[in-house]
C-alpha cells in the first residue's frame, strides 16, 4: 500500500513543474509578441541592409543588368590607393574640424548667456535659437544658397557694409570657389546643428549646484574665475557627449552639401558620405564600391569615437 501510495506521489510531481513551464514560456512568447515590430523594423532597415551591403562590397557590379562577380577586398584596395578618395577623406576632416569646436564652442558661450536673460525674454531666446532644428538640411540649404549669392545675397552686403571688402564685385563667390566652397557649407552646417547644441549645454549649466558658485563669490573669485574652475570643469560631462554626437553628425553630414554644392566645385565639398551617395546614385552606378566606403566610414566613425573616449573622458569631471 505505500509502495503504491509513493509512486502516486512520484508520478504526480511533475504537473506543477509542467505548467510553471508552459507559463514561462507563454510570458516570454508575450514578451517577443510586443517586442516583434521593433525587432522587424530593425531587421528589415538595420541587420539585413549592413549583410548586404557587406556583401556588395566584396562584388563587382555591372551598371547594367546587375551582374555581380565577387572580387574579396579588391574594391577595397582600390579605394585606399585611388588620389580622389584620399581627398575626400581630407575634406571630411577639416569639415569635422570646422563644425565640432565651432558648434560647440558657440553652443557654451551662448548657453552661459542664456542662464542670466531677462526673465520675460528667457523662452523667447530658447525658441530663436531651437528653430535651426526643426528646419530639414533642404531649407536650410535654400536659405543660405540665398544668402550666399554673390549678387543678392546678404552676406556679401553685410561683409561689404563692415569694411571686409571695398565693393561686391571683390566679395566671393562663395559657393562657386574652391576656396569657400567648404566654409560656406561648414558656416550652414553649423548654425543648423547650433541650437541641439545650446540646449544640451543650458541643461548642463543649470545642473551646476549653486553652492559651488555661492562658496567661490565668499572667496573673493571672479566671474573669469568661477567660469574656468567651476563651470567648465563640470560642464565636461556634457561637453564630452556634445564632443562624441557632434563628430557622428558631422562625419554623416550630407544634406547642406548636396543643396548647396552637390559636392564642388571641383570636389572641393565631397565628403565621404557625399562619395558614398555620388558613386552608388549618380553618374555610372558603382554600389561595390559605395559599400566599401560605407563600411570604411563606419570604422573611421568607430575608431574616432574608440579615440574620444580614451583620451577625452580622463579629463571629464562628474559630480
């Protein structure tokens, strides 16, 4: 009779564990229900596309007829030994250069400025200066291809007004002249990405604890002073994350370019995200070759990132 009562006993144990079995499975299939449309979207506009265009770059590609014959890493050899693309990585750089310290530089010094307006004004100053944002890169391109002209636009006449130049006919061209070309693009670039800029840095400032700045006012500091060892030290943090997002943007920067200059004259504006599209969408398609820049790109930005947080991040201040 026990030996029959304990066997009962034994065989019955398991339906608990059955179904806390079944309910976790159940719960995590719930889980993967509600996760479903973004892991879709991520595969469909994320994984798959870096697969494929990994495997384009290994291919040749016919520009008619799609013919693809699989060459490894020559397109990219090709591209590390070919003078143009070394170009474009050159412009890309001193684009960067031109539009990181200057955004951000802008971005504290207008920030600081913002923390002590006049109360009524202080939205009104936010919201001037936020609008860059909401403007897409194909007006904004618009707006400075105007104010650019070498005729009408009023640069030129503001620049001549200053002193800078003693007649219209001797301010530049500046979209039209290799030696303007990029700084007219960084100059739209710059006050495009300025107000994303001015408010991470505001926020930055008003997280400053005031004490700090009550305690250096009773050691007799100055406002240059309090500005160098109080504010900027523990601004860094937010400098730093201004410093890793701003070179991100600026090595994809694309927009401003194709409007203002579509990449001249003579390259002179051709980043490498304006060679991505240039090769793989205009003139004789090369999409072997637009992949493997796109990939080189993507180290270039990895690397530059690695680089930031190495060096810069040691001399970041938190709390």
């Amino acid at each position: 009779m026990s030996q029959a009562t304990h066997s009962t006993s034994v065989t019955s144990t398991p339906a608990p564990s059955a179904a806390r079995r079944r309910k976790r499975i159940l719960s995590a299939l719930e889980g993967y229900l509600y996760l479903a449309p973004t892991l879709i979207g991520l595969a469909l506009f994320v994984y798959i596309p870096i697969f494929t265009s990994f495997r384009l770059s290994l291919n040749r590609i016919a520009p008619f007829g799609n013919r693809m014959r699989f060459v490894g890493f020559e397109n990219y050899v090709n591209l590390l030994t070919d003078s143009d693309y070394w170009n474009s990585v050159r412009i890309t750089l001193l684009f960067v250069l031109g539009t990181v310290p200057t955004g951000i530089f802008l971005a504290v010094v207008l920030a600081i400025l913002l923390s002590y307006p006049v109360a009524h004004l202080k939205s009104l100053h936010r919201t001037l200066i936020f609008v860059p944002v909401i403007i897409s890169s194909a007006v904004a391109g618009v707006l400075f291809r105007w104010l650019f002209h070498p005729v009408v636009g009023y640069l030129n006449f503001w620049m001549v007004q200053a002193g800078f130049f003693d007649s219209m006919k001797d301010a530049p061209n500046w979209l039209a002249s290799k030696n303007w070309a990029l700084l007219a693009v960084i100059i739209a670039t710059t006050w495009r990405q300025l107000g994303f800029n001015v408010i991470i840095a505001l926020a930055g400032v008003q997280n400053i604890d005031e004490t700090f700045y009550d305690a250096s006012k009773v050691d007799g500091a100055g406002t240059l002073q309090r500005l160098r060892h109080i504010t900027l030290p523990l601004l860094s943090p937010t400098l730093f994350f201004l410093l890793i997002i701003n070179v991100i943007y600026s090595f994809q920067a694309f927009g401003e370019i194709h409007v203002l200059t579509e990449g001249g004259p003579g390259r002179a504006t051709t980043t490498l995200v304006y060679s991505i599209f240039y090769d793989a969408f205009v003139g004789t398609p090369q999409r072997g070759i637009a992949s493997a820049q796109a990939y080189i790109l993507a180290v270039m930005v990895v690397v530059m990132s690695y680089i930031n947080f190495a060096v810069v991040n040691r001399r970041v201040h938190y709390q």
